[in-house]
C-alpha cells in the first residue's frame, strides 16, 4: 500500500513537473554548411545551445572587447531600481531555471564551435498569450555577415513551431539600430509601429520599434531560415 502510494505520488510530480516545464530544455539548434548554402558569410556551422557557468570565460572575454558597442542597445537598470547586477554563474543558473520552468529559452550562438553571441526568448507566456519577446546580441567579428539573422530565424522557427508551439513572437528594437531594423525586415517581421520608453537602455527609458509575426502567417510558407535561403 506504501509503495503504490509513492508511485503515485511520483507519478503526479512527474506529471506536474511535465506541464510546468513546457518544452524541453536544453535543447540545441544547429545549421550546418551555412556558408554554402548562402545562409552567413564566413561559418560552416551555427550552433544555438543552451547557456551554462563554464561559458563565462568566453562571454566576458567577447562582452569587454565590445563592451562600447554593446553598450548603445543594451537593457540596463533605472536609477533607484533594487536590484544588483548579477554574477555571470547566478545570471546563468537563474536562466536556466527559467527555462526549466517554460518562461525562458537562453540561447548560446556558436559559430564553428566558438561563443559568438546570444539569442534569448524571455518572457514567455502561455495561456491566453501564448507569446515570446526575442532579444540578441552578436560580438563584432560576425556582425554583418549573416550569423545573427540566421541565429534569429532558427529560433523564431523552433519557437513557433511544433516543439514549442508559441502563436506570437515579437522583437523591439531601437529606431537607431540600423542593423537590427535591417535583420527583422530582411526575416519580413510585421512592423507594428513605436513603442514609446519601453525599455532601460544605456540609462535612460528609450523608444522601441515592435515587430512580431504570428503562427497563422507563417503556417503555409516557408520558414524563417528558408526565407533566407531564397535571398
């Protein structure tokens, strides 16, 4: 009797812990022979993976050497705010537990095997909203050749597709981030108009241009990454 007892009180934690996750995680995303088939300039393979403490090391190493071009776009805290910068391993693990809990997918983009940026979809909802705000960053070395719109589009491909299964996703970017406006209208991301201080950046409450796409525009066409494989 016990022991049935304990089956089935596992069985309802498995299943609990089964809903409350979502999706499965970690989970990788690779592109192989990228260069050939067009996709980005200079890679033969992009990696997007789960984010872990041991990547430190290579993140800091590729955040400093950028650290004033990253700065411009980056979120920050409002003066006042309560909470404190965190150490990489505790921005790390709190990522991934987010991500365990179906709130979070913290991307790692590798390029031939070497850290070059980041994609993270965060927050996501579920339920009535069913939906995911994309962020990214992408270290100067690949910048322009394609890596980060590749990287986006196979994350916006598994994010809407059946493994997560998400019905909008939706990217904010600042009206003077060029390069960025130029990968979500190259991707044919539905602009949805300004967004007026949406964000902390660099300080200050800024503006955001808000694009987004929804499952029922892309569920008979081609995918994100097709779509770049037909330019």
């Amino acid at each position: 009797m016990l022991h049935s007892l304990g089956a089935g009180v596992r069985a309802a934690f498995l299943l609990q812990r089964a809903r409350r996750q979502r999706f499965a995680w970690p989970v990788t995303l690779t592109t192989p022979a990228v260069a050939s088939r067009g996709l980005a300039g200079g890679a033969e393979t992009v990696v997007l993976r789960a984010i872990r403490r041991t990547d430190a090391q290579a993140w800091y190493a590729l955040r400093l050497a950028d650290a004033a071009r990253l700065s411009l776009w980056e979120a920050t805290l409002p003066a006042g705010s309560p909470e404190t910068l965190r150490s990489f391993s505790t921005y790390a693990r709190e990522q991934n537990r987010l991500a365990h809990r179906g709130m979070a997918m913290p991307f790692i983009v590798e390029v031939d095997g070497a850290l070059a940026g980041q994609v993270t979809a965060a927050p996501i909802h579920w339920d009535a909203l069913s939906s995911a705000s994309v962020g990214y960053w992408i270290g100067s070395r690949w910048e322009g050749r394609g890596v980060m719109a590749l990287s986006v589009a196979m994350v916006l491909d598994h994010l809407l597709g059946p493994e997560v299964g998400l019905h909008r996703v939706e990217i904010n970017v600042r009206p003077e981030n060029a390069r960025s406006l130029a990968l979500c209208r190259r991707l044919g991301l539905r602009e949805e108009g300004l967004r007026r201080g949406l964000m902390n950046i660099d300080g200050a409450w800024a503006d955001h241009l808000s694009f987004a796409v929804v499952a029922e525009e892309v569920a008979d066409g081609p995918g994100f990454v097709q779509r770049l494989k037909r330019m």
